[in-house]
C-alpha cells in the first residue's frame, strides 16, 4: 500500500497523521479501476468489428471533368459572361449620359442657354417684323451660323427657305390671307 507523496497541512496535529497514512490507492480500487477498463476496451472492439465499409469511389461533380451535361455547363458560363458584360456596358453608358447632364446643368450652361433662346426669339421677331410689318418687304436673307434663311413674299403666301450648313435645305410656305387670329 503506498502512501501520499504530498499530505495535506491543516495545522492540526491527529488532521495532519491522518491525511499523511492516508492511501492514495486501496488494492481493491485498482483492480476495479483496471476490470471497467478492460470492459470498456472490449465493448469497443464489439462494436468495431461490427462495422461494414463500402468501396470507395471518386467522381468529378463538375462538368467540365465528366462531359456529362457539359453543352448546358458552358451555356449557362456564356450568359454570365454576357449578363456581366452587358452589366458594365449599361453602367458605363449611364455615367456617360450623367456627366453629360451634370454638365449641361452648370449654371453657365443655363445662362448661355438662356441668351442663346432670347437671341434666336429676336432674330425670328425681326424676321417677322420684316415680313408682316408696317414697313413689309417683299423679300429678304439672312445669315446665322451657316444657315441662310431667305423668304419671299407674294399677294398670297409667304415662302420661307433654310438652307443648313450641311446642305439641307427646308422650304415653309404660310398663306397670308389664313394668317389671322
């Protein structure tokens, strides 16, 4: 029987011979110690050799391995590329038409715009002015920007020609005695 290596201390002399005869170990306890082990070990081994395995096989999942379903595979990688493509595309296209609004809505551009229709809105006041005012003329040209805007009036109509930069040309014809309000 052996005996503790490190008693405990309480201070108490009859406490202190005690814990320090005290066994770690009864004969007993390690036989019973050792009998639910070697109990335990063949359960296990039981259990072990119940067991049954299969062969084991290994199989690409993927079709681009197999081939099988593979025309589908490469399809469906095809409308992703083309989904993702058309993606960027589209965002691209909508940055672009951003910044040519943001652009456009500057308050310079606002202003250039502005004078730009109050110069065309006078232009086309005296243009009428020359052809229905008191002091009418029978015919006239002007000249803006390479476009030349001619009209020739006679008793009944007025017949107004604009020639575009790029050679276009645009002919109005406004009769005269329906002109009226």
């Amino acid at each position: 029987m052996r005996k503790n290596i490190f008693p405990i201390k309480t201070g108490h002399k009859i406490s202190d011979e005690y814990f320090n005869n005290l066994p770690v170990w009864h004969d007993i306890d390690i036989l019973k110690t050792f009998l639910f082990g070697l109990g335990i070990g063949i359960f296990a081994m039981f259990i072990t050799c119940v067991a049954y395995a299969g062969q084991l096989t290994h199989q690409f999942k993927s079709p681009a391995f197999t081939g099988n379903g593979y025309s589908s595979h490469m399809l469906t990688i095809e409308n992703q590329e083309f989904s993702r493509k058309k993606a960027l595309k589209e965002k691209k296209e909508a940055a672009e038409r951003q910044a040519a609004r943001d652009a456009a809505n500057t308050n310079l551009s606002k202003f250039m715009k502005n004078v730009e229709s109050r110069i065309y809105a006078q232009l086309s006041k005296q243009l009428v002015d020359s052809m229905f005012g008191e002091t009418a003329s029978t015919s006239g040209t002007v000249t803006f920007e390479g476009t030349e805007i001619s009209y020739v009036k006679t008793s009944d109509e007025v017949e107004l020609t604009i020639v575009e930069a790029n050679g276009s040309t645009t002919v109005i014809t406004v009769p005269i005695g329906d002109f009226t309000f």
